[in-house]
C-alpha cells in the first residue's frame, strides 16, 4: 500500500524547542510570581489584624513635679467633723414661748436663744420674793424690840447696884433680851430660808431661757413657738428634746478610718493633704493632729484626725473629704542618682492577685509590665519601678487584653 507523503507531511506537529537548561529565566520568573503572592498575603494579614485590633484608651506615664511637697503614702476617705458641736435644749419641760434665732446665724456664748413659758413659774417667784420681804420686816422688828429690851437691862442693873430695884426685876430685864436675841437668831434663819427660795424661783426663771454655751453657728433649728420641749425624751413623738444645734466652726477637722494593716505609715503632726467631694481642684494642706488609739474590730480600722492647717468658710461640717498622707521624708534630700517619680491614672494599673502590672502599647501591639506602686494622690498613682516616664499604656482595662494582642488607640 503507497501512501502519500505529501499528506503525511501535512498531519506532523511542530514544537517548540525547550529552552536549554542553566538559562534561569523560568526561574527567575517563579521566584518573582512567589513574592507578589507572600506579600499580598502579609498585607492581606495585617489589614485583618488591624481590623480585628483591640481599640483602647491609652494614656502617657508622667513624671512627678519636682517641687512636689513628697509622695502620697497612703489614701483615706472620711468627713469633715465639729469637734465641739451642742444640740441646746432647755433644762425643764415646758410651753416654747419664743425663739431668737435661724440656721445660719452667729451666735455668741450666753446669747438667749429661745424662752419658754413662765405663766406658772413667774408667780411663784414673786411669791417667794414677798416672803422673804415679810421675814425682813419681821426680823427689823425684833431688832428693834432687842434694842429696847437691853436699853431696859441696862436700867436695871444700875438701879439694883443702886439697891432700888429687886433682884427679880433684874432677872426679868436679862430673861426679856434672852428671848428675844433667840427669836432674832430665829428670824435670821427664817430670812436665809426666804432667801434661799427666792434663788431658787430665779434659777427656774432662768432654767426657762434657752442660751448658747459658745460662740458658734446655729446650723439646725429644731422647735417653734407653741411647742412642747423637754430634756429627756417624754411625751411620745409630740415632745422636742432640742432646740437648736450649735458648732463651733474653728474646731472643724477631718475624721478618717485607716485600715489596721497601713496604720504604720501614719504619724502625729505628719503632713496632709485633703480634698472635698465639692471642691475636687482645690488641694487644702493639713496635718495629723493624733491616732486615736484604739481600733475597731468590727472594720478593722483605726480612726485618725486631721487638723486643717487654715480654715476656710467654705469647709462645711459633714462634708465628704479624701486625705492624702504624704511621705515625711519629704524634706529629706533626694540621692542624685534617684529615679523620678512617674505617675499614671489609678485606671491604669491593674491587679491580679497581690500583683500590679501595666499593659504598655510598643508597635501597636500590648506587653505587659509588672510595676511597683506607691501611694495615690489626686486620682494619679506613683509607679517605683518598672515604667518610665513617656511610656504610653492603655487607660482603662477591656476585654481581651492579652500579651502581643494588637491594640489600636481608641477615636476622640
């Protein structure tokens, strides 16, 4: 059988030579495809990681003023007291007849705050003031009759020298004065019992004037006129025990509770500084005036006062305060070679356990950080060591805080 070769030409297929090998150009070609894929895929990461980034607050570790008055080495809440503070009342029960005064008002000791009704009282004074009037005269009476009982003896004893009157006559004249000297003593003991009366028909006059026992403010009013009153608590709930309450405002000082377990950084006359709930950006100095020296086991607190180092009209009694106690070596030179204090918000440290650490944001992505604190002063906590100043933390703590964790700053 012949076959055509034309036709068998025809049906052939042409290649393409291979390149020779040791070129490197296929190479080179894959090398480069491979790279465009890697990066794709790390920026394709890293806009997933940013995406799925934690979003915090963060905040800048500062350091302290240099002419800061030393460290806070221990924090307290308490109030501001009155330690010389008198709720008035009257000494007896009676009618309220008047009061002289309203919250707010000065008042100066012995001043008459309030009077209750005499209508009963005033009489029986009056009374006993007769009486004792009555027994004067009585008394002026006798005095005289002595006078002329012993004028009488006198006659008597020079006529019986005088052998002109009998010895019976003489008895008689000394007997007459005797009488009466007893009932002059008589009297004079009955004037001192009128007087004693009188005294005492004043003192309950006067037991009915309500008066202030020191100069102070009156900062509540407790009784209206037409009210009841009395010391002691009778008469059901129709029956006021006070009528006015009265501080003395330069006593005014701070009461804190200090855990037992940091009592031992407190100290008498150690430095202080408070802070009122309504003034918060107004820093008062003050110092430890004494630790009252007993504890309460129910708390576990020991009570220490404070004394304001300048009073200031606008520190109420009751008032809500935090004190900052200083460190006393704060007068103390510093080492050279110290480290500065650095500070950050009380938020940005955290606790586990007895352990205090940061989360510190380096490239976006958090490292913890253990740290030692100090005390707390005005919402800002010293940090001794681990962090410098500049470091930036997170704020607040979130969930999902994790070592490496990438973190992005959280939009204004």
């Amino acid at each position: 059988m012949s076959f055509d070769q034309n036709a068998l030409d025809s049906l052939r297929i042409e290649r393409t030579p291979e390149p020779a090998r040791g070129t490197g150009q296929g190479g080179v070609y894959k090398w480069f495809i491979g790279g465009v894929l890697l990066m794709a895929a790390v920026a394709g990461a890293y806009a997933l990681l940013r995406d799925n980034a934690i979003e915090v607050e963060t905040v800048t570790a500062t350091a302290a003023s240099s002419g800061s008055a030393g460290g806070a080495v221990l924090n307290a809440s308490g109030y501001v007291v009155a330690r010389r503070q008198a709720t008035v009342a009257a000494k007896v029960t009676g009618k309220v007849k008047a009061v002289l005064i309203e919250e707010g008002m000065e008042v100066k000791e012995g001043q008459l705050l309030a009077s209750l009704d005499d209508t009963t009282t005033q009489p029986l004074h009056e009374l006993a003031r007769r009486q004792l009037d009555s027994a004067n005269k009585n008394l002026q009476e006798v005095e005289v009759r002595l006078a002329e009982a012993e004028r009488n003896l006198r006659r008597s004893q020079q006529l019986r020298a005088d052998k002109l009157v009998s010895e019976q006559a003489l008895d008689t004249a000394q007997s007459e004065v005797s009488a009466i000297n007893a009932r002059l003593e008589a009297l004079k003991s009955e004037v001192k019992v009128a007087q004693s009366s009188v005294r005492v028909r004043t003192q309950e006059l006067d037991d009915l004037q309500v008066r202030a026992p020191f100069d102070g403010v009156v900062v509540s009013k407790d009784a209206q006129p037409g009210e009841m009153v009395s010391p002691i608590s009778a008469g059901g709930g129709f029956t006021r025990t006070g009528i006015a309450t009265v501080v003395d405002m330069d006593s005014r000082e701070i009461e804190v509770d200090v855990n037992e377990a940091f009592i031992n950084r407190v100290k008498a006359d150690q430095k202080a500084e408070a802070v009122l709930d309504a003034y918060p950006d107004w820093t008062i100095p003050g110092h430890v005036i004494n630790i009252v020296p007993t504890a309460d086991r129910q708390k576990a607190t020991v009570r220490v006062r404070i004394g304001f180092d300048q009073l200031d009209p606008r520190i109420l009694p009751d008032m809500g305060v935090k004190v900052s106690f200083l460190d006393s070596r704060a007068g103390e030179a510093a080492p050279a070679a110290s480290r500065p204090v650095v500070r950050v918000p009380a938020d940005a440290i955290m606790k586990e356990g007895d352990t205090s650490f940061v989360w510190r944001v380096n490239d976006d992505s958090l490292e913890r950080v253990a740290v030692r604190t100090g005390g707390e002063r005005n919402g800002q906590i010293e940090v001794l060591s681990g962090i410098n100043a500049g470091d930036v933390l997170v704020g607040k703590a979130v969930d999902g805080l994790a070592e490496g964790a990438p973190v992005k700053k959280k939009a204004e």
